[in-house]
C-alpha cells in the first residue's frame, strides 16, 4: 500500500512512523506532507530517508491508499477534498470531522465495522480521553448496559502537543534556576500545577473536551449513555489517566469486572492495591493497551462501579487507534 502522513513533524507524525514501523505495516511506498515550516526535512523510517513535501492543493494524493492526518482541524477541512478526491481514504485525528453523520468514528475494539461505511472517504480519530474510556468500558457494556458515566481526567502535557511537553520541561528548568516561568501552550504555568481546563469553555459551562467526551462516547458505542466529564491537565510529560464512575442497568460485581477486563482486546489489568500496584502514567507512557485499577464498588450506588485507568495519549489516544483502524480496513481498499 501507498500510504501518506500529513504532519509528520508533530508529536503524533513522529509516533506514526514508530508505530508502522513496529507493527510491519504492509508499505510499498511512504510520502510525508508538512507546512512549509516543516516541508523539506528528512525522517528516517526502516533504513530509508524520506523527505516532507509541502502539502498542496494539488494531485499528490492520486496514488495514495491511506493518509494518517494530523495537523489540526483547519488542514484537515482546507485539505479533506484534496486528499480523499482521488479515492485515498482519509484517517483523521482532528476534532473536524467527528460528529459528522456521513463520518464513522471508530475505536477498532468498540465499533470498527463502522469504519467500512465512509461515503465521503473520511474516518474520524476519536479524542484521546474518550478512546480510552471506551476501551475500558466496552467489555463492561458487555455485561450489563452502561446507563451513566461520570469521569474526571488527569491530561499530561502530551495532549497539547510537543511543544506543549517542552514547554514543560522548560517551565521546571526555569523554576529551578528562579527565572521566569514561560507560560505559552496552557492557559496558566502547569509546572507544579494542575488546571482544571482542556480546550475553551463553552457556554454550558464545560470545555470542549468534556463534551467531546459525552458526544464521541455515544457515537462510538452506540449508545444512550449520559457522560459528564471534568478535564485536568497535569503536570506529568506523557499519558493520560481517568477516574471513572459507571452505573449500569444491573450489577456488575467486581470479580466479573476484573475478568472482563484482563480478558478485554487493548486493556491490561493492573489492580492489586493491596500491594499499591495501579496503572500510572510513569509505567503506561510508550505502551500500547489501556492499563486498568482501583476497580471497587461505587459506595454510592448499588449499580455502579469506579475504577482508575491509565494510558499513552499519543500511542492508543491518537497515532496507534488510527493505524489499528488501517490495519482492520486494509483488505478492502484496493491498492492503487
């Protein structure tokens, strides 16, 4: 397969070419896209060197199969018909597309049957904190309906970008050194810090990101579930965490909980408090599952269930939920 990435340069373009790379995606030929600040340079990947084309409105993806996107929502609707008008199928990772009815949104391990469906040759990404909800709580669907859910986030500096984690460790140096603290990428100094705000308000009084959160978990389970989300972003470089409330129609106890799952397709389970071992962005940054703990009865509510998930933002939260969505659509596209 011919295959394009489209913000090569970013923090998910980098883990693209990881990830195909370790995952031996079948590739006959790669192309790299990028702004002109970016075109021109070179990224190696498996002993080749590939230099970034500027991305242009113009025929250079009339041989392309599949394009990994990610350069944010205005690329991806400036460059939507250029990149998909010759049949090359569209994974997008921005916010753009996502809601639309004519545009599945798909976690592989929930719903990607809805990936064959792509009347306008676009698949949607989902955002990072819901792909690894649903993940966590589609074997628990399983057993009994989900009918609520309330989560709060714990978002590292990876959600906002590389320069965003730099900016980070930046922040420490400066701290440390009794400079002044640069504050660019967040709305407030994050170092020593967590801030109750991802994305901007709207006028409810949630951020965007909460209400991706409610939005995108129905679309991808197809389901009538109430989500109500807070989002922090903290201080840790990399991997995001979720504490996560459900109540479901029966209930589940905490045995059937934990085997459904360690048995779950992209979860590990990580619960043995007793021994203070839980999933924690220092353990999950680099892996590929959703890492789950701390799974116990809600106190509150004889049908609910809490438990603490953990997982890499830029792995399975972005780059490696699209190439797993390739991967599962790749024997129906027909190689140009």
């Amino acid at each position: 397969m011919k295959v394009a990435i489209v913000g090569v340069s970013g923090a998910v373009g980098q883990e693209f070419l990881r990830i195909l790379a370790e995952r031996n995606f079948p590739i006959d030929e790669l192309v790299l896209f990028g702004s002109e600040r970016s075109a021109g340079r070179k990224y190696a990947f498996c002993g080749r060197e590939y230099e970034v084309k500027l991305l242009q409105h113009n025929d250079d993806f009339k041989d392309i199969d599949v394009a990994f996107v990610s350069a944010g929502g205005g690329t991806s609707k400036e460059f939507a018909e250029t990149i998909t008008k010759h049949g090359c199928v569209m994974i997008d990772n921005s916010s753009a597309f996502r809601m639309d009815e004519d545009v599945p949104l798909v976690v592989p391990e929930c719903n990607a049957k809805d990936a064959l469906n792509r009347p306008r040759g676009i698949i949607a990404n989902p955002n990072c904190t819901t792909i690894m909800m649903v993940v966590a709580l589609q074997p628990l669907e399983k057993l009994s309906h989900i009918k609520r859910i309330r989560v709060s986030s714990y978002q590292s500096a990876s959600g906002a970008g590389a320069a965003a984690m730099a900016e980070l460790q930046q922040q420490y140096r400066e701290l440390l050194d009794n400079q002044p603290v640069t504050v660019s990428k967040f709305p407030h100094q994050l170092a020593y810090n967590v801030i109750p705000q991802v994305d901007v308000f709207t006028d409810n009084g949630y951020t965007k990101e909460e209400m991706k959160m409610f939005n995108e978990t129905q679309k991808i389970m197809h389901t009538d579930a109430l989500c109500s989300a807070t989002c922090v972003r903290v201080s840790s470089l990399r991997s995001h965490s979720e504490s996560v409330w459900i109540e479901t129609e029966k209930p589940i106890s905490v045995e059937e909980a934990r085997k459904a799952i360690a048995e779950a397709p992209g979860c590990t389970l990580v619960d043995d408090p007793a021994n203070m071992v839980y999933p924690m962005p220092l353990d999950t940054a680099g892996k590929d599952d959703v890492f789950v703990g701390r799974i116990r009865k809600d106190l509150a509510d004889d049908c609910g269930l809490t438990l603490w998930l953990s997982g890499d933002q830029i792995r399975k939260g972005a780059a490696l939920n699209a190439v797993q969505i390739a991967e599962y659509i790749a024997p129906s596209i027909s190689p140009k």
